[in-house]
C-alpha cells in the first residue's frame, strides 16, 4: 500500500500546479527527442498573440504543421538580423505601393481578359472569378520583418488567422533594381506554363513556375511587400544587394485546387463584388460595375464611364456596350 500510494502521488504532483496548456502538454511526453522537438515549438507568450499561431504549410506536400516558428514571433520589430551588414531600409511610399498593387492587378487582368497569348501551349483561358488585388499592411509587416533578417529564401510560418499566406521573392543588385521589373519576372514564367494546369495546380513546391501561378491565383486578394539592400558576402563583385518579397493572402499554389475557373470574366465573382473599373476582367470590392454578358441584337452605343470621385474613363480596349432597343419620347 505504501508503494501504491507513492506512485499516486506521484502522479498528482504535475497536475495540481497551475500550468499552461504548453507545460501541460510537455508532461505527456516521455521521449527526450519528442520533448525537445515540442519545446522547440514555442509556447504561447501573452505579449505576442502570433507566437501561438501554427502554420499549416497547406502548398506543401506532405502539408506538415510549424508551431511556434511565426515570422512575427520569432524576429522582433524594426530589429535587423545579423545576416544584414550595412543594410538599408529602403520602405515604400505610398505611390510605391500603388504601383506594386497596380501592375498585379494589370497582368492579372490580361488572363483574367484572355489577353495572354502565351504559354506551353498558350493562349491562357479566361478567369471567372479572379479577384483584384489591395494593400494589405499586416501582410507588408509580415514581408518586411523577413526582409529585414537578410536571407534569401522562403520563411517557415507566415500564416495569419484569417488565412494562410503565399510567398513570391526576387534579389538584384541594390540600387539598380526596379521592383516593378521582378513582377514581370515572376509573370514571364507564363511563357513555360501549360493552360490546363490552371484546372488542377500539381507543380513541385520549388518550381519557378509557381511563380506565376501565385500572381494569378484567382482567390487571393491581399498584398503586402518589403524589400532591404545589405552589403552581402554572396559574391565580392557585388557591393550591396537587394531582396524583395511579396505576401499574398490567401494564399494560391494549392496542390488539387484549380489556379481559377474558366469562363468569361468576372462572370463568377464572389457575393458582394463585380468587375472593377480599372480592371474589367477582376473582380473588385469597390467602385464596380456588374456587367451582363448578352447578346448583341441592337446598335451599341460607347459611352464614357467616370466614377463620382471623378476617376477616368474605362481603358481601351474594354468598353461598357449599352445596348438601347428603343426611346420613347412622352
């Protein structure tokens, strides 16, 4: 009875102790490989709610779970990582970051449109629900606390809450580079890629093409980037080199999910959006029009479409067609 009692004891003494869920956990585990791969996942810090935050790595396959490693958990603001000699930060102004939104949403209108001829074969087919895509700034922070550690790669765990997020990144020599210039290379992929991949995304994580495929996917609608230029120990021919990431959200190149839908534009829009002025072939949040696809029966009359702030006319070539079958004069 005395040894019985012992091991009772025994057993009480963790659970009567006020833990967190962390420590709790930990105390079912027996295997010191286990226990240090679990304390490697950080517990959950009450100053820091993306420190408990785990990323589900669903582009990944087999998808896997990163605990405890967000980007915004581990990296503290504003501080730069020891990779980051002589670094810059070089941040976006707001017209910047216009221009970034601008040209994804302009190459994204051109598939969306059925604009792009090319391809392996090409051309690419038409999206249905394509979304425009907006700034997002926890999406920026998120780029930018990455940037600031100087590594040319992807990071661990960036998914927020709200959705899991996607990852383009570029580097070039700092100073020289046009950021507008590493979107167009990430879409030049599109030369390589075969138009019925889009109805069931299979590429290997690593591939170039992936590129492409994130910059068009049909149900991502954030955006958020940073950049950095550091003196690197890469190469002794290049004094300063620049890095340059992009965050989409939700996330695209997801294995067995269908880049888009096929159909004529915007003609599959999401509840509460509709073909965007700036770019018709998108589905947008605001300042939109819902266009109906009929047929042509009678005169189409082209008429200038302004918005009430005073935005400029629909771009050619898309032009609003009104078509008018009579008017009666009372």
């Amino acid at each position: 009875m005395e040894i019985h009692g012992y091991l009772i004891l025994l057993i009480l003494i963790p659970f009567s102790k006020c833990l967190t869920s962390h420590d709790r956990m930990l105390s079912f585990l027996s295997r010191n490989k286990t226990r240090i791969w679990f304390k490697n996942q950080a517990g959950p810090r009450p100053d820091n709610a993306y420190c408990s935050l785990c990323c589900l790595n669903i582009t990944k396959n087999p998808v896997g779970k990163k605990c405890g490693r967000h980007t915004l958990c581990l990296y503290e603001k504003g501080k730069m990582g020891p990779a980051c000699k002589g670094s810059v930060n070089v941040g976006f102004s707001e017209e910047e970051k216009a221009a970034i939104v601008d040209i994804h949403n302009t190459v994204r209108n051109l598939v969306a449109t059925g604009t792009e001829s090319r391809g392996s074969p090409g051309p690419q087919y038409k999206a249905a629900n394509m979304r425009a895509l907006e700034w997002n700034d926890e999406l920026e922070e998120l780029a930018r606390r990455w940037v600031f550690q100087c590594i040319y790669g992807h990071d661990v765990c960036r998914d927020l809450e709200k959705y899991p997020v996607g990852q383009n990144i570029a580097r070039g020599i700092g100073f020289l580079n046009d950021d507008m210039a590493y979107v167009a290379d990430w879409y030049s992929n599109v030369n390589d890629f075969h138009r019925d991949w889009i109805y069931d995304y299979q590429l290997p994580y690593s591939d170039i093409r992936a590129q492409y495929t994130q910059l068009v996917w049909a149900e991502t609608y954030q955006i958020g980037c940073a950049r950095i230029v550091f003196q690197g120990p890469e190469s002794p021919s290049v004094s300063y080199w620049e890095h340059f990431v992009c965050n989409y959200g939700p996330t695209g190149n997801i294995p067995g999910h269908p880049v888009y839908r096929v159909g004529e534009p915007c003609s599959q829009c999401p509840p509460g959006t509709g073909c965007s002025l700036d770019y018709p072939g998108l589905c947008g949040q605001e300042q939109f029009f819902n266009i109906t696809y009929v047929k042509k029966t009678h005169r189409a009359v082209n008429i200038p479409a302004t918005t009430p702030g005073g935005r400029g006319a629909i771009k050619a070539p898309f032009v609003l067609l009104v078509f008018m079958s009579f008017l009666t004069l009372q």
